[in-house]
C-alpha cells in the first residue's frame, strides 16, 4: 500500500471501498491539511474539526476526482474553504457574545518573529497565486519535493519547475511586503520549509479516517455546518471566474483596523480616522463604538469619507446591518457623484419587498442620479447581522466586489477615475439604516 501513490490510494477507495487504502491516504495528508487549518483558525480544536471535514468531503467526492488533480491542490482549496467557513462562524459567534478569544493559544517553545507575522497571512498569500504556481509552491516546500520531482508532477522540466518556483516565491514576497512584513524571498523559502506542516495530534488521523469513510454520518453539527459551508464555497467558486488578488485577511476579528498602504509599513488607527469626515449627513450619525464604525441614518443619505482622494484602490470591511443596508463607497467627486457598492442581507426589512432575495448592487451616482452597473442576488446568500468581508475595487477602468474574498461582481467604467473613499449608509422614517464596519482596510 505504501508504494501506491495519493491518487491510487484514493481510486482504491473510491473503487473498492479499500478503508486501508483511505486510511494511507490520510495519514499521508493529515498533517499537511491539519497545519493549513490550524494557520487560518489559530485554535488547535477548531483546527481538528477543519481537518475532519476536509477529509469527509475528500470521501464523499473520491470517485469524482481527477486523476490528473495534484491533491495536495485540492487538499489546499478545500481546507481553505472549510476554514473559511469556520472563521465566519467564530466571527459571528464571538460577534452575538461580545467578546473577543481566541488568540492563538499554541505557541513554540522558541518563538519566530517572522513566522509570527507571516503565519496568518500565509494561505491568503497562497490563494493570491495562480494554480500552477501555487503547485509548485506546495510541491517544493510543503512535501519537499526536489526540482526535478516539481518539474515532473507539473509536466514540465525541472528548469521551467525552478523558474516558476522563483516566480512564486517573489510574489509572495511583494504581498506580504504590502501587508507590512519585511522578509525575502530565501527567508520565505525556508520559513515555509521549516513551519508550514506540523505534526496533528497523534489520534486525528483514526479519528479522521473513520469520520471520513462513514461520509460524515457520525459527525458533529458543528462539523456538517463546515462540510456544507465548504461545499457551498467550492461549488460557488467553481460557478465565478477565478479569484484576483485580495487584500490580506485580518483574523484577529472584533478590532477595527484602517490599513492605509504607503510606502512605509501600514500603521493601524484606532477609532474614525482624523483625517476623514462626513460628505452628506451629520456627525452623529456615524460613531466609534465597541471597536467599530457605526453608521445611522433615519434622513437619507450618509457618507463618511476621507479628504484624501484615490485612483486605484481596494477597500475591505467586515460588515453586518440588521435592518436595511451597508455600503462601501470609491472615487466620490461629491456626496452626488461616484461609486457604491451595497450589500443587503436577505431577511432584513428592506429585502423582504423584494422576497427575501439578497442582493450585492454595484450603482454609480452621476449628478444625484444613480445607476445600476451591476447586481447580484440570492436567496440566503446572509442573514441579519451576520458578519461577513465585503471588498471594493478599482483598478484603472475595472471596478470589482467581492463578498468573503469571493468574485461576484465585475464591470468597467471610465466616469470617475479618482475620488474619495468611504462608508455609506440610507435609511428613512420606518427603514433605518445601521450598517457596522469593522476590520477596515485601504489599499
């Protein structure tokens, strides 16, 4: 069994029903999954539960796999998804309670600053590459493959293998450049050689095995809750175009952080910025409150907006709204002119007219007259007051809105191609708008 390789080992499974071929497999990969989880939700139990999850679905899905798939890829993706799903749930859940937890509670013995630093940001660092590049990358410094193995697994020579690595490897290097961490590449290389695969806790990978053959029929709520999270996001993505390039994820929920990227390292501010003020409405409709940016408005329109203007730009929040609305705003002229991106949970007051459908609308605002430039709607696509990223950006003429690091709209347009950035929210007599924004970053 040990001579087999992963795909093998899971065509053994899928065709034979072979629990021994399985249970190679995860032994094989359970540290490797089990140290990808425990980077993005930085507590060791939750990360136990991201493993057996991707493992149930890696059972569920083995005869539909390619043969041509590199499963340390596909393990890759999906842990992604599955701890996606997980941060979201904490979020909220640490959200409904009021209070923060969850620093890491694992700690080495001897500490590594950079590794500290780079840990967190490392699988959106990843996820930021293209497939092939993010191959070679696992391939080479994840399971320590040689050049020439890379090459090979890749279907290409090992020179191309050694380009492509260092392609890779120096964008990694500018992301987390922008995300404030210096380092290079040789330094990246082999903190990522040294860390990135820890040992799981020795009794995961029976637990897994035997969670995952069964098809997740003895699993937790909890854990069905990450399967069917993971799934919905895979499915989804396979639905979009592929992911672009996203700003770097905050896990460290429950503090608002305004990013704003310089050439200097970014410096997180605490409260409203100074610097920003309200282009439509009145002071106190927007507050600092429970370390977030609260916005009201039972009168209309209400922008909080910087005084300084941008071209090109990424703004990121973590945003919820309970009653109406929350809107990120870009390249506004004047409260009467530029672009919103508005995100409208279903089962809030103002989605039920439109049968409880939510909806994320890209509108540019020409001389008080607005215009839907792009709109997306699903049902159950969030609930009141659920936290989720919403991310805005323009790039030249492309104007693109991502929900949870997701694509989902895309459309260009030259009108405005500069402005102020800001915070946005409508409301009136029985529909008042309250939107939250934490996690705020600017790039």
């Amino acid at each position: 069994m040990q001579a087999m390789d992963d795909m093998a080992l899971l065509r053994e499974y899928a065709t034979r029903n072979s629990e021994a071929a399985f249970e190679t497999l995860v032994s094989r990969r359970v540290n490797f999954v089990y140290s990808a989880a425990l980077r993005q939700v930085r507590d060791p139990y939750l990360a136990e539960e991201v493993t057996q999850a991707v493992f149930i679905i890696l059972a569920q899905k083995a005869g539909r796999i390619s043969d041509k798939t590199i499963l340390a890829g596909w393990l890759f993706r999906t842990t992604r998804f599955a701890a996606l799903t997980q941060i979201r749930a904490d979020a909220k859940r640490r959200q409904r309670e009021q209070e923060a937890q969850m620093q890491s509670e694992l700690q080495p013995s001897a500490p590594d600053l950079f590794w500290e630093q780079m840990s967190p940001l490392l699988d959106e660092a990843l996820a930021t590459l293209g497939e092939t590049d993010r191959q070679a990358v696992l391939l080479r410094f994840f399971e320590n493959k040689s050049l020439a193995e890379v090459g090979s697994h890749l279907g290409t020579g090992e020179d191309t293998a050694r380009k492509r690595v260092a392609r890779a490897l120096e964008k990694l290097h500018r992301y987390f450049s922008k995300c404030g961490v210096s380092s290079t590449t040789a330094i990246i290389a082999g903190a990522i050689s040294v860390n990135s695969v820890q040992g799981a806790p020795v009794a995961l990978a029976k637990t897994v095995s035997a969670m995952a053959m069964a098809k997740g029929a003895a699993a937790s709520g909890s854990t069905l809750t990450l399967i069917n999270g993971a799934l919905k996001i895979m499915a989804w993505t396979k639905a979009q175009t592929a992911i672009v390039a996203g700003t770097c994820v905050l896990l460290a929920a429950g503090t608002t952080t305004l990013i704003i990227q310089n050439a200097n390292k970014p410096t997180p501010i605490q409260g409203i910025p100074k610097d920003w003020s309200i282009l439509s409405g009145t002071d106190e409709q927007w507050n600092w409150t429970n370390n977030a940016i609260y916005g009201h408005s039972t009168t209309g329109d209400s922008i909080l907006a910087s005084t300084r203007q941008y071209g090109d730009v990424s703004v990121s929040a973590v945003v919820s709204t309970t009653n109406k609305e929350a809107t990120l705003v870009l390249r506004m002229q004047d409260a009467d002119n530029g672009y919103l991106a508005v995100f409208a949970p279903d089962g809030t007051p103002v989605t039920k007219v439109d049968r409880d459908t939510a909806k994320i609308v890209l509108i540019r605002r020409k001389a008080g007259e607005e215009k839907e430039l792009a709109i997306f709607k699903r049902r159950k696509l969030s609930a009141p007051g659920q936290l989720e990223t919403f991310t805005f950006t323009a790039r030249g003429p492309q104007l693109d809105i991502r929900l949870n690091d997701l694509p989902i709209l895309k459309t260009n347009d030259t009108t405005f191609t500069s402005g102020f950035i800001g915070l946005r929210v409508y409301g009136w007599g029985d529909f008042p708008c309250d939107g939250v924004f934490s996690n705020l970053t600017v790039r």
